[in-house]
C-alpha cells in the first residue's frame, strides 16, 4: 500500500513540472503533413527532404481584417493550419483588427499563453484571475505598448478610440485554440438547457433564451 502511495507520488511530481507551451519536438522540425490520417497530438511529420521555405511562409498580415460585423473585429490567425512549419513548435500568432469603440469579448485559449503587441490606436484590456477568484486585471494601452494574458485565463480587447486598432498577438502554442464566453455558453450545439443557464446566471429563462437566440 505504501509503495503504491508512493509510486502516486512520484508520478504527481512528475505531472506537477510546468509545461509552458506545446512540447518540444525532438527533431529541427515536423512540417505538417495535411493530408496525414494518423491522429497524433499535432500533425504527423512531412518527409524533411520535401519540406520547401513555403512550408515555413505566411503572406498577407499587412492586409487589414474585415471587422464589418456586429463586434467590430477581426482576428486573422497564422497557427498550424495557415503555416504547416509551426507543426510541434509551440508558437503562433494572429492580427487583430478593431474598428472605432469595436471588441474582441471575452474568451480563453485552452492551450496557450498571448503577448499581445499594439501597433495602432489605442485599447481597453483586461484578464480575470482564478485566484483571488475573480480578480480583474485591466490597463489602457497605447500605440507600442505590450500586453501579456496568461494560458487559459479570461480576456478581452476594446478598442478605446474612434480610429482602427491593429495588434499582433503571440501565442505559445502551434493551435491555440478559443473558447468564447459568449458563444461557448449560450451557442452551445446542442443548447444547454435554459434552467441550467437561469440559475447559473442568475436570471430568468426568457433572458437565457432571449441571449440563446442570439448566437
Ligand atoms: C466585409 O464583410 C461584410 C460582412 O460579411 C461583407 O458584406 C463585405 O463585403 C466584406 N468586405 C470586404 C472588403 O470583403
């Protein structure tokens, strides 16, 4: 019995060394083969002797996002699906283009920290911390200013002016993934239940549907 309790806590001091973002790979790199059928965590490797710069190459983020759309912006990613050469690397970015008083609302990225750079314009941001437990971190940024929202947190831009607002966010995985607050709770696919959400959010069922409707 001992030696199993042991062995537990050998392994939870294993599992307790920090990953900072996606693995090291053990080779230069493992250019993704996207027409690979072998589920792994990433993408199978091409062969390295038909890897081409293209492979390594995204043109384009000079181009300005379309934020025609109810929240006024865009976000354009360049994660492993655009650059098949972040496959196993751990880093990606994205533009993210506001327009005037436009938002980018609340959500998380499941695997990945962001350092967000602000080029143009001038932003309202902010994360919330799990512990204290709900703690609201915010600051306005400026032009040159940068902006760190840790792996998995709550966070939100704003664009705080009445020009465009372009920024560059790093991220610290190949596929950081995205959970809207918005959308993830009120779109879910199938719906979650309304009385679920009435109690949750504290309001009543008509409101929870009302928002429903919306996504
Ligand atoms: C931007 O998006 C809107 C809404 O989807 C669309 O109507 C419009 O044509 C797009 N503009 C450009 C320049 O692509």
């Amino acid at each position: 019995m001992a030696r199993v309790l042991g062995s537990f806590a050998l392994l939870a001091l294993v599992f307790c060394v920090a990953v900072a973002a996606d693995d090291s790979p053990l080779q230069d790199f493992c250019v993704a083969d996207m027409n690979g059928h072998v589920l792994v965590n990433g993408y199978t490797c091409k062969n390295p002797s038909w890897v081409q710069a293209e492979d390594f190459y995204y043109g384009g983020l000079h181009m300005m996002g379309n934020t025609s759309n109810s929240l006024g912006s865009k976000v354009t990613p360049v994660f492993v699906t655009q650059v098949p050469g972040l496959n196993t690397l751990g880093i990606s970015l994205a533009r993210i283009d506001y327009a005037p008083w436009g938002v980018n609302p609340p959500h998380t990225h499941p695997r990945a920290s962001e350092i967000l750079t602000l080029l143009e314009g001038s932003l309202e941001v902010g994360f919330i911390t799990s512990g204290p437990e709900n703690r609201h971190i915010s600051k306005v940024l400026y032009k040159g200013d940068v902006f760190v929202f840790p792996e998995n947190l709550i966070h939100y831009q704003k664009n705080n002016g009445n020009t465009n607002a372009i920024a560059i966010a790093a991220l610290s995985s190949q596929n950081p993934g995205v959970i809207s607050m918005a959308s993830g709770v009120f779109g879910a696919i199938p719906e979650i239940p309304v009385d679920i959400l009435a109690k949750g959010y504290k309001i009543n069922g008509d409101a929870v549907s009302n928002i429903q409707h919306k996504f």
